[in-house]
C-alpha cells in the first residue's frame, strides 16, 4: 500500500476564510475592483489572444510593460504565477540538500512552510520587542550561521513595518547568502533597492500585482535580479507558468501609470485613516499597541483579538486573526469608517 511521506502526510490544503462578508479586509486586497476603462483596455487584448497557443513562454510584453513602469531593465525581470510561485521556485533552486536558510520572525509564513517542502534547513531570526529589524544582528547571524538563504518581507506582512533603503543596501552589502527582499507591499512605501539591482550579485526582489494592481484573481508576480540570476530564475521555472490572460492584463495595467499612483494615494490615505482611528482606540487601552504601518495594513496587539475579531464577524466585517494580535487591511474610506465604528461600539 503506498504511503504519503512525512514530510506531506500531516499537510492540509490552504483554506483561506470561507464564509461571505460585506467587508473583506483579512488578505491584504485592493478593496476596489478595476475600473471600467481598464477593463476595456483588458477586453481588447483578450480578442488578440490564440487559444489553442501555449503562452509566451517569457511573457515578453508583460515583462516590458512591467519594466518601464518601474524603471528596470526588462531583461532583469521574471514573471511568475504570483510571486507564491516564484518564493517556492527560487528556494528550491537556490539551495541544496544540507543548506540552510533564515527567515525573520514574524513574518510571511509561506517561507517556512516552503522550505520544509524543499526539504532544507530554515533558521529563524527573531525581531526585536517593537518587531523591528536589528539589521545587524541579522547581518552577523547569517554571516555566524553560514546561511546560504535569507527572506523576508519588506515592508513586513504582517507587522507593516520595514527595513530602509540603507539598511536594505548594508545587509545585502554585508552577507554572502543569496538575499530575497520580497517587496509585495513597496508600492506603499518608497524604500526600495529596485533601482540598484545590478549592483549586487546577491539580490532578487519580488514584486506581485496582488496588492496595490488590484489583481490577486490573475495570479502575477515578478523576480528582479542581476542577470546572472535571472537567467537561472527563467531557466528552472516551468516553461508556460504565466496563461495568456493574465500575461495580457498585466501588459495594460502597468501602462495605466495615472491610475496606479492615484490608487496608491488612495489607499496610502485611507492607511492612514485606520491607523488614527486605532490609536485613538487604544488611548483608551492599556494593554493594545498599535503599530505604526508604511504597507496597506495595520497590526494591532491586543489581548482581546480573538473577540474582537468574532464581534466584527458579526457586523460582516472580517479581518485577519494571528495569535494575539489583528492585521487590519486598509479597505475603502467607507469600510475605514465602518470598521473603526464597530470597534468603538465593541470597547
Ligand atoms: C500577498 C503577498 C504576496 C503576494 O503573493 P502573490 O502570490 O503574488 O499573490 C507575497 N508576499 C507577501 C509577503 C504577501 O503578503
């Protein structure tokens, strides 16, 4: 009789919180839908696509598209099928039988969980008391630990919190392990090394349109990296992982760069709404930190989480629950609003 082994017996699939709510703010989503003359760019495109083809198999124009939009060279860029796609890919290329790797903690934890796949050694670096970085403690503890692998999310899901620009340059500056800066939420921020890639022999950046592009249904992600790493990127990924439709999408939307940044004004505003209205909320509390967020979130330590978070269930309202503590998603100014009421009625 086959059996599963260990590694995968125990494993359950991904579910993510089932149920319908008015207002979604539990995975970190732009909260609008596209617009309608996006959409229309988008039904064009989709007329030119040949079904019966495989794909590009390098999504050269959705490369392109990408690339100009943030000022990189396309040649640099992977795509991938979400950057999920591309974390799990890069782990198990870059790292053999008997290599370690480091991950923070807290932090996204779909690194970990990849690696157990993969079946290398994860370390894990704690953050300090106010979930910051000590950049160089993390320096001498892969430089001690001989870590081949680090990855982290810059700005930090879920804490909101991130690392700058120079500390980013001196950490990568600092190691010789491979560095994956996973920059899912710098579209909210301004501290990325984006621009200085091709300096660095060991650094990939990820990027993904699920968050400030409004995307997450099309599953699109990106790996920027020199091109030595690069071309190992295209060269283990599987030949046709990015489908025509989304390659088509992600093509018009980087082109519509006004409607992007207005977006991100947006939602950067209504960031700052909730945040406020939280730490208004705690004024009041003695025991409820709210942490200052540059992502599309807010993380909140409370020992009233779990409550919390089923009394928002029962406005509609879900949010995401993680031990102690909350990770709010700024939603639109008006979920903001109903939200923040919510929470007052409940305290
Ligand atoms: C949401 C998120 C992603 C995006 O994943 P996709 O597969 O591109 O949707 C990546 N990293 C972090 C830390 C995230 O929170």
């Amino acid at each position: 009789m086959y059996e599963l082994n260990q590694k995968i017996k125990e494993l359950v699939p991904y579910e993510p919180i089932s149920g319908t709510y008015n207002i979604r703010l539990d995975a970190n989503e732009c909260p609008d839908n596209l617009p309608d003359n996006i959409l229309e760019q988008f039904h064009q495109k989709l007329d030119e696509i040949a079904f019966n083809r495989y794909p590009n198999p390098l999504a050269l124009r959705l490369v392109q598209s990408f690339a100009r939009y943030y000022g990189v060279k396309p040649e640099l860029v992977t795509a991938g099928n979400g950057s999920d796609e591309l974390i799990f890919l890069i782990e198990s290329a870059f790292l053999e039988k008997g290599d370690k790797m480091l991950v923070v903690s807290p932090d996204f934890s779909m690194y970990q969980f990849y690696s157990s796949i993969c079946e290398v050694e994860c370390e894990t670096f704690f953050k300090n008391e106010s979930l910051d970085i000590d950049v160089d403690a993390l320096i001498e503890t892969i430089n001690a630990n001989d870590i081949k692998l680090v990855l982290f999310s810059n700005p930090c899901n879920p804490t909101g919190k991130g690392i700058t620009r120079e500390q980013a340059q001196r950490l990568v500056s600092s190691v010789s392990a491979l560095v994956i800066l996973d920059e899912a939420y710098m579209d909210f921020w301004t501290e990325s090394l984006l621009d200085k890639i091709e300096d660095y022999s060991n650094l990939i950046i990820l990027r993904t349109a699920s968050k400030l592009v409004g995307s997450a249904a099309l599953r699109l992600g990106f790996a920027v990296a020199n091109p030595v790493i690069s071309r190992a990127i295209k060269a283990v990924k599987s030949p046709y992982n990015v489908n025509s439709i989304s390659q088509a999408f992600g093509e018009v939307i980087y082109q519509n760069r006004e409607y992007l940044q207005n977006r991100q004004k947006t939602i950067v505003r209504n960031k700052e709404t909730l945040y406020n209205g939280l730490v208004d909320i705690a004024k009041s509390q003695t025991d409820m930190t709210v942490y200052s967020s540059v992502a599309n979130f807010v993380f909140v330590k409370t020992p009233r989480a779990k409550e919390i978070w089923e009394y928002l269930k029962t406005k509609s309202i879900v949010v995401r629950l993680m031990g102690g503590c909350l990770r709010i998603t700024a939603g639109t100014a008006d979920e903001v609003g109903e939200t923040l009421a919510a929470l007052k009625e409940f305290f």
